[in-house]
C-alpha cells in the first residue's frame, strides 16, 4: 500500500502543466498519478513549468513593495477596530447622558454591524466596477461621514443615523481590504499579509480603549462624543494614504490592462521571470473564466467587464466546486462571529460590572488589557500563518476558545452563587475573558479574512467574499442586537456555556470543511475544492480504514 498523507484535509498539488486549464474550467483534471508529493516553495510563485531538480526551497522572503500596499490598505481596518473599542466604554456614558435603555443600548452598539452588511454585500460589485483601490477610499469616506455625525449627535437617533452611516463604511473596508492584499500578494508570504487587516483591527480596538480610559475623566456630555468624533481623523489619513497604493494586479487583468498588471507584478515579485510567470498564470485564469462565463465574449479580456453574472453564478446555478467553496467560506464567516467573539469586546465592562468591578475608572483599565492580549496574539499568529498554515492555528484557536468561554461560564455562575464574590472567581472570569480573546486572535480573527479572500477564484473572488462577510456582519449584528437580552433571561454565564458548545461544532466544521491553502497561489487553490481531489480523499479514507 502506497504510504499517505497522515492528515488527509492538505491537499497538496503536483506540479501544474504550464499548458493545463485553470482550476475551474470544465476540463480540468488533477494529474492521476499524483500522490500528494509535497509541493515546492517556488511553485507558489508561478514556477510551475520548471523541473523540480532545478528549484531551490528557499525561506521565502517579505516583498518590501508588497508590504507597503499591504499596510496602507489594512489601516482602514483601524476605523472599524476603534469603533469596537470605544463603543465598550463611550456605551457607559452614553447610556446616562442620553438616558437610554439596555435595548436601546443594543440597537446602538449592533445599528452599526447590522448596517455594515449593505456595505460588504455592495462592496463586491463596487469594487468590481471601480477598482480595488478607489473602493478602499470609498470605504474610508463613508466612515468618516459616519464618525462626524455620530461625535456631533445632538440626540439618540442623530446618533443611530451616524451609526449607519458609518457602518456601510465598515461593510465595505471589511470586504475589500482582505481581497485586495491577497490580490496583491506573493502565495508565499499572503498568510501573513492577508492577516494584516485584523492585527489593524485589534490595533483599532487597543487606541478605542486607550481613548475610552483618557476621555473618561471629562464631562459625560463630551467625551463619548469625542470618543467617537476621534474616528474622522484616520479616516482622512486612510482615504489620502490610499492614493498613494496601486491597484490590484488580478483586476487590471481582468479589464484587460496587462502592461498596467506587469508593473505591479515587477514590483511585488523578486525576479522579472517570476513576475512574468505570475502574469501568465493570473491571464489564462482570468481569459478561461470569462471564456467560461461569457463564451460569446471571444477569448479576449475586455474593459467592458464589470462583474456581471457573477451572482447568479454564485447563488443559482454554482457547479461543486463553487458550493464548496461557498460552504467553506459562508461557514468560517458564521463561526467567526457567532463565537460572540464582538458581543464580548463590545460588552466586556458589563461582564467585568457583573463580576464585582464597579468603578468605571476600573472597568475601562481591564478592558486595555484585553486589548493588548488581542493585539499581541494577533501579532503572533500573523508572523506563523504562512509557517504552519492555516488549519493548524484555527484548530488551536476554536479550542482554545472554547475552553476559555466553558471556564468564563463557570467563573460567572459561581459568582452569580455567591454573595461575597471572592477574588479568585472574578480573576478567573477577567483572564478567561482575556484568553478568549487571544485565542479568537490566534485562530479564527485573522484566519477568517484570509480564507475568504483565497479561495474564490478570481473573477468571483470580490462578489464571492462580499456574500461571506455579509452573513458575517449579519451575525454579528444579531449577536450584538441580543447578547444582553439573552443574557438577563439565561444569565453571562449560560450565554457563555451557549457559545462555548457552537465553538465546538465550530472546530468540527473546520476540521471537515476547510482545506489547507498555505504555499499555494489564488489560482492553485481551486484545485483543492475540485471533484477528484474529494474522490481520491474518500478512497484513501477507506483504505486506512481498511489498515
């Protein structure tokens, strides 16, 4: 019996014909005598038509070109960070200044969350027609309209109004700033690109709680407002910053601008060979599935193309391959938020206020902390992802998660119990709060983004990834509109035994449904989701149960 793979979700490639057909053309076969043989660092490049013999497994380098348009459009992910941050502690005094109720309070915190769904689901589209670049500027606009009418609100719905503003804003930066970079990136180094927007956002969430602790001292009818006026200005920095970046080399070749697409790939590639390899590979996979879509269309790329078709593509008539991609990337977008990984940042002083701290001084101290055991683990996962791959880090995440959230419902039922509230029960609930929050870090926080954004292939990869975020921050927003309602009928620590139990179907679902993209460039990830790679899955399943 030929020896396998012991973990049979890597799907490894063999090496790609220079001449074969993209990964989603309807003649596309994986090579029958291929037997998962472990891919070579440069084939990640484009190098594929070169004998192995001839290629050196180098440690791949951090493209300083890359790396620059990689930072410039994660830091829109900061606005929505800070929103999260600020809102924990801006929610306390807005709730006596206005005085509003805990529904009220709901609809604040989860207007914004709800909101950004019509921006992620626009955005694909948007950014289809415009650009990458130029919806990233859009994205930063909105938000900024949205945080000036949110600091100057006068009243409770002039304040919902800035929400929703500002939550399109959101919607739209959450989608395009993940899709852009891995559009950009080498395949070596996208892991850790691609999870640049997140370390962005829990380095938004850090300054939120850094202002909320700064702020709090002034008067009540002023700091939640400069709390969340504060916001216009890196949304101006974003929205300039971003001029300065270039578009992405995937949809330039798209609309049929090749010698603009070169540019980029010269720039964000080590070698003019391999960039040229790169534009090849990217052209045939565009020109195949336009040629697919749109067989009248010849076999030309055309400016004319503006996402359309894709949809109903997506939603009506997906083959397989497109369902389980669906599946794979609708589902981590799910899990990401129904974690109640947002609810708990967001309503972290009321579970520190349930736990026994009172002073509001206190309560904003202990959500820094948080923030910098989010940011520091985020940081960790960030520099690993394209070492140990993906699944590896969301496993350990969502277990991890888990069990802090099962040990946080302990710790919140025991001082429910009890009347004089020992120190130990609530050190155990403000260090499980904090580790549920490293652990989302590790795994599910950055992860999310860069799944969405790699596996789609590229003619559906803007459209495709708005749908995931979009039941992204619906979830969200659901979760936020309700945690502290479900909370007060089955108490903190009932809701955290609730989200403990979807962490672990959670971690099942990842284990099953998620193959490993590490190495692999956007074009080769299709290949994993393709019929014959599940088939030849299943028959080595069965042989080792047969061993």
């Amino acid at each position: 019996m030929e020896p396998s793979n012991k973990d049979h979700h890597y799907h490894l490639l063999a090496a790609a014909d220079s001449e074969s057909e993209s990964p989603f053309s309807a003649d596309t076969q994986l090579k029958s005598d291929s037997k998962r043989q472990p891919t070579w660092p440069v084939l990640a490049t484009g190098a594929s038509d070169h004998p192995p013999e001839k290629l050196k497994a180098t440690q791949p380098s951090l493209n300083k070109y890359a790396l620059a348009g990689a930072l410039l459009a994660s830091t829109n992910s900061v606005l929505l960070g800070y929103d999260i941050g600020v809102m924990s502690g801006a929610a306390l005094f807005i709730r006596e200044d206005l005085n509003i109720s805990t529904t009220q309070v709901e609809i604040l915190v989860g207007s914004l969350n709800v909101c950004s769904l019509i921006g992620s689901l626009a955005s694909g589209k948007t950014s289809d027609w415009i650009g990458r670049r130029y919806t990233i500027v859009l994205a930063a606009a909105t938000f900024l309209i949205g945080a000036l009418l949110m600091g100057l609100a006068p009243s409770f719905p002039f304040l919902i109004a800035g929400r929703v503003v500002a939550g399109i804003g959101v919607g739209y930066s959450l989608m395009i700033a993940p899709v852009y970079v891995a559009e950009l990136s080498p395949a070596l180094t996208r892991g850790f690109l691609s999870s640049l927007p997140e370390v962005f956002i829990n380095g938004g969430i850090l300054l939120g709680y850094i202002s909320n602790y700064a702020l709090s001292g002034m008067p009540q009818n002023i700091n939640w407002r400069l709390m969340l006026g504060l916001a216009a200005f890196p949304a101006i920095a974003v929205a300039l910053a971003v001029l300065a970046m270039p578009e992405s080399p995937r949809w330039l070749v798209m609309k049929g601008r090749l010698d603009e697409a070169k540019q980029v790939l010269m720039r964000t590639s080590e070698t003019k060979e391999e960039a040229e390899l790169r534009l090849k590979e990217i052209a045939k996979a565009a020109s195949s599935l336009l040629i697919t879509s749109t067989p009248a269309a010849g076999t030309s790329l055309s400016s004319n193309w503006h996402g359309q078709g894709v949809w109903r593509e997506l939603l009506l008539r997906p083959t397989r391959p497109i369902r389980r991609i669906l599946i794979a990337a609708i589902g981590v977008n799910f899990f990401m938020q129904a974690s109640g990984n947002d609810a708990v940042v967001y309503y972290s002083p009321e579970v520190f206020r349930e736990a026994g701290i009172h002073n509001k001084k206190h309560l904003v101290g202990v959500t820094i902390l948080m923030g910098i055991a989010k940011t520091s683990f985020v940081l960790v996962s960030a520099l690993f992802l394209d070492r140990f791959g993906r699944r590896p880090l969301l496993l350990l995440g969502s277990i991890g998660m888990a069990i802090s959230l099962a040990c946080l419902g302990f710790g919140s039922k025991f001082l429910e119990f009890s009347g004089d509230k020992p120190d130990w029960a609530i050190g155990l609930c403000v260090v499980a709060v904090c580790s549920a929050a490293s652990f989302f870090s590790i795994g599910l926080g950055p992860i999310t983004w860069v799944y969405s954004s790699e596996i789609f292939p590229m003619r559906l990869r803007a459209q495709g990834s708005s749908l995931a975020i979009g039941v992204n921050r619906l979830v969200s927003g659901l979760v936020a509109m309700t945690f502290l309602s479900i909370s007060r009928e089955i108490t903190f620590g009932g809701m955290f035994f609730a989200l403990a139990g979807i962490m672990v179907v959670g971690t099942v679902f990842f284990y099953f449904f998620l193959p490993e993209t590490k190495g692999k460039s956007l074009e080769e990830i299709g290949v994993l989701f393709e019929d014959q790679v599940h088939e030849e899955e299943d028959e080595e399943n069965h042989k080792m149960l047969l061993c």
